[in-house]
C-alpha cells in the first residue's frame, strides 16, 4: 500500500517536545475494512492538534499507526502572556 508522507510523520524527538502537555484525546470515526478496525482520534496538546489513526487486528493487536494531520496552534500575543491578562 502506498501512503503519502505527511509532516506528522516526520516529526523528531525534539518537534514532539514542542507538542507541549497532553490535554485530550477524543475518538471522532471508527470503521472496519477488510477486517482491520480503524480508530481515528483527534489528540489535543499545549501547542497542536494531532489526528491519529490506530489500525487493529481481529486479535486486538494494533497493526498499524498513521498520523495524518497536525495543527500547530498559533502563538498568544505578548499582552495574554501572564495570568490574567496583567502585565
């Protein structure tokens, strides 16, 4: 099978870094095809948003795992830097 390569899957160990905290993970689609089940979760982090796709076996074990989009958030403005909004 022939998959494009995306941004996502070349991210480094330091650009994940840069994701900053986990905040959640929501699955947004599930479907079976060709008796693989695929789960496609929306994954929230300080600084993106990531859409993750887990592909399992009928065994239950994951067999396939393809990021396929991420979202860098944009930076706050110097003026929402401090709690509160006061300088």
């Amino acid at each position: 099978m022939f998959e494009l390569t995306t941004e996502v899957d070349r991210l480094t160990q330091q650009d994940l870094q840069r994701l900053g905290e986990f905040r959640s993970m929501t699955l947004v689609e599930r479907w079976e095809a060709g008796g693989l089940r695929h789960y496609r979760y929306k994954i929230v982090c300080d600084n993106a948003v990531l859409l993750q796709r887990f592909i399992l076996s009928e065994r239950d074990k994951i067999v396939g795992l393809k990021s396929e989009d991420l979202v860098w958030k944009p930076a706050l403005p110097k003026s929402h830097s401090c709690p509160g909004g006061k300088e």
